[in-house]
C-alpha cells in the first residue's frame, strides 16, 4: 500500500476562515477525485512549537492509484486554488506500508 | 484519535547503511515504547521531486498516550543517538483523525 503524506505551512497572512476553506477542498477530494482507501486531513492541534500548520495522509493500493489522484485535473484545480496561494511551506513523502 | 506525522530530511552525508539504522531503530519503538495503535515509518519512494527522505505516522487513542510516548527516555535516547545527529530537516503535525 502506499501512503500519501504532506504537510503544509501556511503564509502569515493566511486567516483562519482561509485555512479552513483550504482543508474544507482538500477534505472533498475522496469524493470528487477518488482513487485512495483512507484519506485525513487536519490543522495542527498546536501541542509543539515549531509544527507544520496541516497534515495530509492519504493511503492508495499502489503506485498507479496515487498517481491517478496526484495528475487528476480536479485534484490540481484545488491544489491552485486553495493551497498554492497561501502556502509558505510544503513537505512531502510517498511512502510503503503494511497493508492492514 | 490522535496522528502524530514526522517528516525527516537527513544531511547529505548520511549514508544509505545509516538512514536504514535510523529507520530500524525508529521502527522498533512501537515494542520498546508502545502507547500507539498503528506505527508506520518507511523511506521516500523517490516519485517525486524535492520530497523529504523519511516519514513516520503514528496513531495514539488521545493526547496522554501520545505525550507518554513523546517524553519516553527510550524514544529520546533513539532520537539523540539515531536521528538528531543525521538531522537536516524535520517537520511535524499532531492532529485529530476519525476513530476507524
């Protein structure tokens, strides 16, 4: 299985409503884009200093379900509108996993 | 439930032989610590540019079991001998994630 993992910094001047408009449509991609088995997205609960603002995990069956949900047309047009504009920083790892 | 996402980035003088030490000996805190219900941490795929080298996403049933497991001296000792000294990055989120 793989697992989709991203973690996102927002601008400064990125506002509470925009954050949460932001993982409001990245927490629809299950339904409008599909393609994985477990999808969580999140803001940081604020228990460390220094954390990333949002967490992303996603696990797909394998290596062509997550890159038909990475390239989906519906996936980039939020990616567009609702993350790049307001983000400051963005890590990533596609990682294996025992499937459960 | 709690998630608790750590995206390591090592130094590039970290060699292929200890990044996998680095992993074996994160990967057998759910035994020597315990506290979590899903523990999975693996090496980057390598699909995609400028992504971090390792990551690890652990699930705890709330806030206490994770901070037992943050402030344990043997998850400690793992991070001072295994991690910080390979350490060029690090980025982390704890958030809440429905209760499978």
């Amino acid at each position: 299985m793989l697992r989709h993992v991203v973690l996102f910094t927002w601008t400064e001047d990125t506002d509470p409503a925009t954050r949460a408009a932001t993982i409001a449509a990245l927490r629809r991609l299950p339904e409008e884009v599909g393609g994985m088995t477990s999808f969580a997205i999140g803001p940081d609960l604020g228990l460390r200093e220094g954390n990333a603002h949002t967490a992303l995990v996603a696990d797909f069956p394998d290596e062509e379900a997550y890159r038909g949900y990475a390239t989906d047309e519906r996936h980039l047009a939020v990616i567009a509108e609702h993350v790049t504009p307001h983000l400051a920083a963005r890590s990533a790892v596609q990682y294996e996993v025992p499937t459960p």
